[in-house]
C-alpha cells in the first residue's frame, strides 16, 4: 500500500518509522512518504494560512498550496486502477472505526490531508473530489490541534490490517473490535500474584470451557463500559444476567 502524508509538521509523522509499521515500511509492504505542506507555497514566509472570510477566530488553511501538495501526490503516484482516497482528519468527519480500517486496508493509495487551525478552505477539498476519493475523518467527539495524531493512529490502525505487517494474522482475530465486542481479560504468569489469583478455569485445559468463560467475559466487558456497542451484536440466549447488566 501507499500512503502519502501532507503535513505542515512532517516530524510529527517520525513515529511511522518505529514498530510494526516501521518494519513493514523496511520490508517494503508499505510505502510511507511524508510531504511538508511548505515546499508548495511560492512566497517568501511560506505562508499557508489567511484570516477567515466572514471573520472569526483563527487562520484557515489556503486553497493554492493544497493544490500543489496534492497535484505533486498525483504525479509521483503509480498507476492505479482506483482513485486515490484523500482522508481529511477533521472532528467534523465521519468517525473512525474499525470497519472503517478494515475498508481503507483494501486501497491501495491512501492520502491524508493533515490541516491545522480552523481548517483547510473548503474549495481545495472540493476541487480534490475531482481526482480523489474524499472522505473526511474524525478520530472521535473532541478536539485536536491538528490532523497529525489522527494520522498516526489511523496508519497504525490500517497499516496492521494489512498482510504481512502483523506478524500472527490470529493476533487480529482476538482482539476488541473484531467481533463487535471488546476483549476478554488476559493474565500470564505468574498464576498468584500478589494475592490475586488468575480465574480458575485458565488452567482447566479445557479449551470448550475457556472459550466459553471468554466470551461471557466479554459480554460483561462491553455492557459495563460500552453498551451502545451490544446494539450491533447478537447477544442470543445471553440473559440479563449473563451481562451483568
Ligand atoms: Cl481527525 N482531527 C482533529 N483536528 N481533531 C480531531 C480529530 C481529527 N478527531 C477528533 N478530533
């Protein structure tokens, strides 16, 4: 996969050199490149941002340098059969989630349009849906300074989805999320610590009894802390009990 990165803050994105995504970037399963928003402007202080028309706090991002960044991305990519995605993180997107993630890890051009202060003008997202597919992103219901954090968890969250990133493929299908719910409790050794014991059926060897006891574990896990996510999930012949709920 390709992911392109357009930042007024390219060190932000160093992190992407570490880890999982910095192996499979070695590798060569992913090709990460980031861009600095600033060599596409044409002044002499660079300027990437302008005051808000119809006033207001804080600098918009302007359109012209968006533009260049993204028309650069365009050139240097290769042909492909799809148009690029051009993800713009923004807490006025569409929340990520993990089928989103599933869903990005199937591209194979991804391109995040990090902005910064009130935002990018609008016209420079609009003028991209003609060569991209333009999905604005949130990473949830707060506020951030700027998209580069929500870039760093959206490739983490994509990039490990991706064949031959995540060394044990069975390492994503236990995991909270993958199945609508979230994970059951785990322990190691040792088995007493500190007083606390681990639940006894861990050591049962009875694999039925342990896959069992998990799954009820995450049934209470997720109506505990997450009941909106058992909406989405069949909770069969589970009785209120069972979710301690
Ligand atoms: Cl994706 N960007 C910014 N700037 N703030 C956010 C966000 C993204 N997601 C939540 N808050």
């Amino acid at each position: 996969m390709r992911i392109d990165v357009v930042s007024i803050f390219p060190e932000y994105l160093a992190a992407l050199d570490l880890s999982l995504i910095g192996k499979a970037r070695q590798d060569g399963v992913l090709d990460v490149r980031v861009h600095d928003l600033r060599s596409f402007t044409t002044d002499r202080h660079r300027t990437v941002d302008d005051t808000p028309y119809g006033g207001g706090a804080g600098m918009v991002m302007k359109a012209e340098p968006w533009a260049q960044a993204l028309e650069s991305v365009l050139d240097g990519a290769p042909a492909a059969e799809r148009r690029p995605t051009l993800i713009v993180p923004s807490p006025a997107g569409a929340v990520f989630d993990q089928a989103m993630a599933y869903e990005l890890a199937e591209l194979d051009h991804l391109v995040f349009a990090c902005g910064r202060y009130e935002g990018i003008d609008e016209r420079a997202i609009d003028w991209a849906r003609g060569d991209f597919d333009v999905r604005p992103v949130s990473l949830g219901d707060y506020v951030l300074n700027g998209g580069e954090v929500a870039v760093l968890a959206m490739v983490e969250a994509v990039g490990r989805l991706i064949p031959g990133v995540v060394g044990n493929p069975e390492s994503l299908v236990e995991e909270s999320h993958s199945d609508g719910l979230l994970e059951y409790p785990v322990y190691t050794k040792p088995s007493s610590w500190r007083g606390r014991d681990i639940p006894e059926v861990l050591l049962s060897g009875n694999h039925a009894k342990i896959a069992e006891w998990r799954r009820l574990e995450q049934f209470h896990r997720t109506a505990e802390r997450r009941p909106d996510l058992l909406a989405g999930v069949d909770t069969g012949a589970l009785t209120k009990a069972d979710l301690r709920a």
